[in-house]
C-alpha cells in the first residue's frame, strides 16, 4: 500500500495472515479470472491510491509526499485534464464521489478533504481515527479502509462511523485491504502487494469469491517493487470494470470471467 513504509515489518506479518486466507480460498472455491476487453494509456509516474469512473472521465488520487494529488483523467488518451496538488506534508490516499463532491483520504495524517467536483476547490476537511488506505461509497455510506480486515462505515455528512464489518475467507481474516470499489450490490477490495480483488458482502463481510488478475501487466513493465494492483473503478451505466496500479504505464478494462 505505502512507499518506503516503516510499517514494512508489520506489514509482512500481516501478509502471512492475508496468504493463509488465500490458501483457505483455494480450498473452497477457484477464484474468478480475467479476459482484456481493452487497453488504455495510463501516466506511469501515477502512483495510484484511488481510482473512480464518473460522468466519462476517470478520476484518480496519486499518493507519495511531495506527489499527491487529485486529477482528472481522460480514459481514451490518459491525459490528465485536471489537476491539483495536495499539500507535500500528506500522502493522498483513497477517493470516492459523494454528489456534487470527491472525497479524498491521507495515509497517516487522520485528515480528509472534500472537493467541489467540477472546480476541485477544496470545500472542508475532516477527521477521522487511523490509517486512510481505501474508500468508495454504496449510496448511503462512504466506506474506509485502513489495512487492517475491518471496513468502516462513515456517515457522508458527519464522517461519523455508524457501522463496521470484519471482512473474513471463511473464519481467516483477510487483512490488507487498499483500493475499493463499490460493484453490483459487492465491495470489490484490492488486496496490497497481491494480485488478488477480494468481492465482499456489504452486510456481513463474508468474501464471496475472489479475482486473481495474475499476468494482467507483463512482468517487464512493472517499474519498481511498489508498481502493484491498486486501481479499480466501475462504469455503472455501461457495467465496464477497470484495473490499474501503482506506476503502471496502463489502464485496462477487463471482464470477469468465473472460474469452469
């Protein structure tokens, strides 16, 4: 999820957990894979930490001290149409829509901020307890994550938390959780440094399956140790689903494809 981060060591206990779990799953039922249905350009100096489809364009939060910001992105050409700057004493996180606003997480500095849409002026800021790693909305809720396996429910007004849930393979926690994405009534969850999307039930937080998108960027292209999976945005109106990652020099849309 983070670059140069201090909480590697802590970080790679936790992926032992989120691996056991994926042990589990493979027990229970095959993952999901993946078919191309097309390729975009994507800035490969983006270090992506939340992406979002809306209206015909792709908005994206970059992270990294000094290089976050919020940007507007045409899909064909991958032209940033525009964009600000975060302020360099935060790491930009996970982004969602909220009416007329994007809403915007920080890593570790308990800070949000809210945006005019259309203007990106900044309208507020807001609070809230731990790590920012993921968000999206489902209508009612903007929904956070923080790296751990819990999912937190916000109020879109007072960012308030009015629920949780523990997102669990079977009884196995699944920890790591960055990128989310709000998908058909399902939380679509990246899982960090893995190749893996985690589709989970709003309600319970039971995972209903998983989507391995092994291969999806050529081994060749990856630019660096953190240029993993950490983008997904969905088209509602068109029911197109697309992935990208940190650094990554593409953007593809991808179809679902259940396992025979």
């Amino acid at each position: 999820m983070r670059a140069y981060s201090s909480h590697r060591a802590l970080a790679v206990l936790a992926l032992v957990a989120t691996f056991a779990s994926f042990a589990f799953a493979a027990d229970t039922y095959k993952p999901d894979t993946y078919k191309i249905v097309r390729a975009y350009p994507h800035d490969p100096q983006a270090y992506t930490q939340g992406l979002i489809y809306l209206d015909g364009h792709l908005y994206e939060s970059t992270g990294l001290n000094g290089r976050s910001s919020l940007r507007m992105v045409d899909l064909e050409t991958g032209h940033v149409e525009q964009e600000i700057p975060v302020p360099s004493k935060y790491f930009a996180e996970g982004l969602t829509n909220w009416g007329s606003t994007l809403v915007q997480l920080t890593w570790l500095a308990h800070t949000g901020f809210v945006y005019d849409r259309f203007s990106f002026r900044q309208l507020r800021t807001f609070h809230y307890d731990g790590e920012g790693w993921g968000l999206t909305q489902d209508g009612r809720s903007l929904i956070l994550s923080d790296g751990t396996a819990t999912l937190r429910f916000l109020d879109p007004v007072t960012f308030a938390v009015t629920r949780s849930i523990v997102v669990k393979d079977g009884e196995s926690p699944v920890t790591q959780l960055n990128e989310l994405e709000y998908v058909r009534g399902e939380i679509y969850a990246n899982v960090w440094h893995t190749d893996r999307i985690a589709r989970i039930a709003p309600a319970t937080g039971k995972v209903l399956g998983w989507i391995d998108l092994s291969g999806l960027l050529a081994a060749d292209k990856h630019s660096d140790p953190e240029a993993v999976l950490n983008g997904i945005a969905y088209d509602a109106a068109h029911n197109r689903l697309f992935v990208t990652g940190k650094l990554w020099p593409t953007l593809f849309e991808i179809e679902v494809v259940p396992p025979r």
